[in-house]
C-alpha cells in the first residue's frame, strides 16, 4: 500500500508541477523577473542565459524536500520533492534539449507530439516583450498545435 501511495504522491507532484510551471513563467519570469527571462527571448548566442538560473526556482525545494524525506525514514517529503526532480529532468529534456537543441541529441526526432511541443513554444517566443505571449506551459500542448502536427505527420506520409 506505501508504494502505491508514494507513487501517487510522486506523479501527482509531477503533474502539479506543469500548472505551477505555467503560473511562474506566466506571472514571474514575464513579470516581476522578467530580468532574468528576457534574454531567453532575446539569446545572444551564449551558451548559458540568465534565464538558466531559474532552475534554482524548483531545484532547492526538491532537494530540500528530498533531503529531509530521506533523514525522515522516507516521508511524504521525499516523494514530493521526487516528482518535482523527475518533472525537471522531463523539462530539462523537453525544453532544453528537444526544443532549443541546446545539446546534440534527438535532432531528428518526428514524432507528432514534440512536432506540437516545438510549434506552440515557437509561438511563445515571437513574442518578444514581457507582457505578449501564449503557451506558457512546457509538457501541454493546446489542442490546435496537437492537430497541425498531426496533419502535417499525415501529409507528409502520404507524400513519401
């Protein structure tokens, strides 16, 4: 029965984490620090961005939560702060990796949900301001996007 309810606790934070995501880059890094955020709209070619100290925002807690659920014979603390890691390893890879290719790996994925992922991010960054922008989430895709892909996957299956 513990398993099943570490294990729910750890996939509900990580399911949490996508609307906790939303809200912060929504209402703090398009907002109150914006600073830090601006030059991920705006890159300059440099391989690190100020933006990249956001991680801290998710990576203390989890730790934290990690570390204190361990030294309390594993509690409820320790599960959360596990859905938090895995949710910023999926963003890690999801968003540095698959969409901004920041490293060398999956260019050449095709698949219809990233296809998604990557369009409703791009449509996130032709905005350029602080206040403009749409998609602020990084693991849901609006349903248009999910659907363009989708069509352009069919299309271009039947052109091969």
């Amino acid at each position: 029965m513990h398993l099943f309810i570490n294990a729910s606790v750890t996939l509900a934070t990580f399911f949490t984490m996508e609307a906790v995501t939303w809200c912060t880059h929504k209402y703090v890094m398009h907002g109150l620090m914006w600073f830090f955020h601006d030059d991920h709209h705006n890159p300059d070619k440099s391989f690190f961005e100020k933006n990249d100290a956001f991680f801290l925002i998710f990576a203390i807690p989890s730790f934290l939560l990690i570390l204190f659920g361990a030294t309390a014979e594993l509690d409820f603390r320790f599960f959360i702060g596990l859905g938090i890691m895995m949710y910023g390893f999926a963003y890690f890879c999801i968003h540095d990796v698959l969409i901004h290719q920041r490293f060398e790996w999956f260019k050449h994925t095709d698949n219809v949900y990233f296809r998604a992922i990557r369009k409703a991010h791009k449509i996130h960054h032709k905005h350029l301001g602080k206040e403009d922008g749409e998609c602020f989430g990084m693991l849901y895709v609006p349903k248009k996007y999910f659907v363009e892909a989708k069509n352009y996957k069919a299309k271009k299956a039947k052109l091969a």
